[in-house]
C-alpha cells in the first residue's frame, strides 16, 4: 500500500473536484478525482488520476485547468525570481538546493486583501507540509505602490528562504511526520480518512512542537536574506548577524541541515551555562513574538556577552 498524505483540495466554482495527494515514502505527487471521470456527480470513493494524460476526458481537463489557475498567482513572477536567487547562494555556499527541489513542484503561492488598517499592513507565511506562500496585505496588488511592492519582495524572499530548508521524515510504524522547517521542528500526528485498492490517504490530526527555536530559523533566514537581497528589509531584531559572528558561520549552516544541537554546542563552548543559553533563546522568542523593548534590549545585551567572550578567547 501506498502512503499517501492529503495536502491540498482542488476546487471549481467552489466546489470540490479532486485533491493533491504526496506519497510519503518516494515525495511523488498524485492527483485524485472526487467526481466521476466524465461528469461532475461525485463518486462513492475517490480515484487516483493521471491529469498529464493526453486523455480526452473532461475531467482531466478540469484538472489541469484548476491546477494551472492555482499556480498561475499575480507571486509567481517573484518566487521563481527568489527561488533562482536562493539556488545560486546555496551553490555559492555549499548548501544543498534538495528541499528547494522537493517542494517547487506542488508550491501554491496565494496574495490576499484581507488585512485592515489605514496604513499599508502586510505580512506572509509559508505553511508546511501543506507547501503554500501566503502574503497578505490590505490593498489591491495593483494598487500597491512602488515601495510597497519592494515590500511585497521582501516577503516572499524570507518565505522561500523558509521553504528551502523545509522536509520531512515519515514513520510508518506511528503515522507520524517529523518536520522541519530549519530550525523549527514539530510532529504531525496523521490519521487515517479513508483507504483506496492502493492508497491509504491520510490527514493531520494533531501537531506537537519540540522546543521553541523560532528566533533562530527566523533571524538567520533574515541574516540570509540580506546577504541574497542589499536592501532587504527586517521585520526582525537583527540577532542573525550576532549569532552568525559569534558561530563562525556555523549556526548559518546548522540551519540548512537541520541541527539543533549546534547552537547549544557553540554557546556552551563561549559560556558553559544551558541555562544562559535557554534564557537567551527564550528572550529572543518573546521579542520577536511580542516586540517587546525591553526583552528585544536585553536579548542583545547577552549576545553581546557572548560576543565579548568569543572576542577575549581569540586575543
């Protein structure tokens, strides 16, 4: 049998058609019918379809119209511009470009107007395992002006920043899908919706979150980002530049291989005290959560600490 997650409805006039299936074990997608092959009266069970077939069948034709409209997003033009940009600095650095090349094929990208505010408001996310872009703001795209639509870049740079370093590791024996999205971990706990003649399809249930180590992911991918784009503009406390000083480079490249481990490694090697290390950690994440000044001063005031110690160790 065939493990297969459901990760995205496909829709026409609001309607269900089918939905996108990822196979768990070989990151394969497949496309499912929800309605007949020729009709659109739904069937008892979904059934697995090839939408590149040069089939006549109007359902297939469906499809690949619903497929096309989806990725045919007013972002488009600005991920592929990103994603080129990012390719060439992983070369440029030695970082891998695998996740980049997993989750391009079936990325869903979506700008929404529903933000309020009566001055511009804007914001993104990249939502994973589902493997969509979202920027939201409260203006029309073509009324956006000039420098609001450098804005808009800045977003989707930092979200495809989040994308290349984002993948999963499926356990059979538990339905469970270990992610990372860099430096943030957490399990999706699946289970089962319904079972087909190959395919078992599944869908999340439950996600639980490993320790909090959002700070990191999201001000190295803002250190990263300015090295990608010169003007690019922080929505972070720039701790990024400090941490990626005080590793040698090192917590940059733990970050596109997952590991953890090395912040505690390099700050223990500075100051041998965790519990420095967590209050750091903890102080970072209340800042950028809550732009809190005087949490986001003191996160600096101990960077600088271990930046000093670093500076004394290498006299």
């Amino acid at each position: 049998m065939n493990h297969i997650l459901k990760i995205r409805n496909i829709k026409r006039n609001n309607k269900d058609i089918g939905f996108i299936g990822v196979d768990l074990e070989t990151g394969i997608y497949k496309y499912y019918s929800t309605v007949g092959r020729d009709s659109l009266e739904r069937v008892e069970k979904p059934f697995c379809i090839d939408i590149q077939s040069s089939s006549s069948s109007y359902l297939n034709y469906l499809l690949r119209q619903e497929l096309k409209s989806l990725n045919a997003s007013l972002l488009n033009n600005h991920i592929q511009k990103y994603e080129a940009i990012q390719r060439s600095y992983n070369l440029s650095k030695g970082f891998s470009n695998n996740d980049l090349d997993r989750n391009i094929p079936s990325l869903i990208s979506e700008y929404r107007n529903d933000l309020w505010g009566s001055y511009f408001t804007y914001g993104g996310k990249y939502n994973f395992p589902l493997n969509e872009i979202i920027v939201s703001t409260n203006k029309n795209w073509y009324d956006l002006t000039q420098t609001q639509m450098k804005l808009i870049e800045d977003v989707v740079i930092h979200e495809v920043g989040h994308m290349a370093v984002s993948k999963y590791t499926y356990k059979a024996c538990s339905k469970e899908l270990d992610c990372h999205i860099g430096f943030i971990t957490f399990t999706i706990v699946l289970v089962t919706a319904f079972e087909l003649e190959e395919d078992i399809i599944y869908i999340p249930a439950k996600k639980r979150i490993a320790q909090d180590f959002t700070c990191l992911e999201e001000t190295i991918n803002e250190f990263e980002c300015s090295n990608m784009k010169a003007d690019y503009h922080f929505r972070y406390p720039e701790y990024g530049y400090l941490l990626s000083e005080i590793s040698d480079g090192s917590l940059v490249r733990a970050r596109h291989e997952g590991d953890i481990v090395e912040y505690f490694r390099v700050m223990k090697d500075l100051i041998s005290d965790e519990c420095l290390a967590n209050e750091l950690l903890e102080l970072m994440n209340s800042s950028i959560e809550s732009d809190n000044k005087e949490q986001r001063d003191k996160s600096f005031r101990l960077l600088q600490k271990y930046r000093d110690v670093k500076s004394q160790k290498n006299l």
